[in-house]
C-alpha cells in the first residue's frame, strides 16, 4: 500500500488502512538505512507534483546534483564555523528557532517547518516520540547515535541558506519550463530542495543514513499503519524499474 493512496483519497482510505500490514520498526530501519542515499532521490522525485516531466536517467542526474549541492554547503558551514551546533548556525544567521510541541493548525503529521524569512519551528512531540522509539527498540544499532532534533534543525536551517544564495545556489536555479512557448514558466524543482536538505543534515550530524529514513520513524511515532504505508511507498519507488 502507498501512503499516497491512504491519506488522498478520502473514501477508499479506511478500507487500505485497515489491509496495510505492520512491520516490525527494527527492520524497516535496517532495510532503509542500508539503502544508498542516492536511492532516495526516487522517492523524493515521487512525491513531487512535476514528477511526469522528467525522464528516470534525468531525475538520477539532478538527484546527484542535489546531493553534491547539499554536500558543498555542509562542506563550506564546517570550513567557515568548524564544530557549530544547528541551534548556533541558527543564531549566527540570525533566525529565530523555536520548539512548540507540534504544529498549531494540526493536520498532517509535520516535523519542523521553516517560515520566510527568518523563522524556524522544530516540533518536539515528534522528536520526543521518534527518541523514544529508538531506545526501545534499540535503534542505535543501526542508525548509530542520532540527535533527531539537531538533524531537523540543519535540514530546515538549508533552506535559509537557499533563501539566501538563490540566485546562486543549484536547487533554486535549476528550473523546468513549464509551459511551451510564447508564454515561459519557469518553475523550480521543489524536491531537489529536500534531497540537498537532507544530504546537508546528514554531513552536518555525521549520520551514516539518509535523514529521509526518518520520516517512517517518526511517522512510526503517531500511527504504525501509516508509517509501514510509507516504507512501503519507499521501497516502490527504490526498487521500480530497477535493471
Ligand atoms: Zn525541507
């Protein structure tokens, strides 16, 4: 089952969400944290809404583009301020970070939000949960020793930075035309944002996975059907048409 298909559709949703099938936390971890981050990069192109535009060798393309983006500006922060925690890099450019247990207007379940220009949310419900879940199921092992916080902060924290270098950086400058000619539209690729956000997160927190494997733990947190929905979205996309 997809996770698409549970939570889109409003009347099939109760009957998909009653066959999706629970797996144990443990293995859906050890299975996602040993996929190669670049895998990712096709379940972050599926949840974009431009996702039909794009062949499957150049969505390969730009997703290596998008992790060598995020790595250049993790490689850069380090250089420039050495050992900084995500909540100083947040001071130091000035953005005010704050922790509210979840998100004010409810709905789906959401991490951490960033809010232009200058405003970070990090929601510590689900950071608090996905802690949990680690300890109790002896996550460590696999994902080694992981500061979900930190790593929602730095994630969000790349978004500034993109504000900031837009004309310059590669996630705001690589845009797909949209309509054809006389009128132009072009558009930026929404999800190169979040494969260079969560590339930047992992260099900057030294984590040995892909934060993208996060999302199923921390959806674990609130509903299990929904998160195994997810890993099996997940492992869709990263084994489709794979030759
Ligand atoms: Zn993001």
């Amino acid at each position: 089952m997809k996770f698409r298909d549970l939570f889109t559709y409003k009347d099939p949703v109760r009957e998909f969400y009653e066959k999706q099938e629970i797996y144990p936390l443990s293995e859906m971890m050890a299975g996602l944290s040993a996929i190669p981050e670049k895998e990712f990069g096709k379940y972050a192109f599926f949840r974009d809404p431009l996702e039909r535009r794009f062949s499957r060798e150049r969505k390969q393309e730009l997703t290596i583009r998008a992790l060598e983006c995020g790595s250049e500006y993790a490689q850069f922060t380090k250089k420039k301020y050495q050992d900084i925690t995500a909540q100083l890099a947040a001071q130091r450019l000035g953005v005010s970070v704050s922790y509210p247990e979840r998100p004010s207007n409810g709905g789906q379940v959401l991490f951490a939000r960033f809010t232009e220009p200058d405003k970070i949310e990090v929601y510590l419900d689900c950071v608090r949960k996905g802690k949990l879940l680690v300890r109790e199921y002896g996550l460590e092992m696999v994902l080694g020793e992981i500061d979900i916080r930190e790593l929602l902060l730095w994630h969000e924290l790349f978004h500034v930075l993109e504000l900031r270098n837009k004309d310059t950086i590669f996630t705001k400058t690589e845009k797909i035309e949209l309509w054809k000619k006389p009128f132009s539209n072009r558009s930026v690729i929404g999800c190169l944002s979040e494969i260079a956000a969560m590339k930047f997160a992992a260099e900057m927190t030294g984590s040995r996975f892909s934060p993208f494997v996060l999302d199923v733990l921390l959806v674990y947190g609130y509903d299990q059907r929904a998160a195994c929905a997810l890993y099996d979205e997940m492992m869709e996309c990263i084994m489709e048409n794979d030759d």
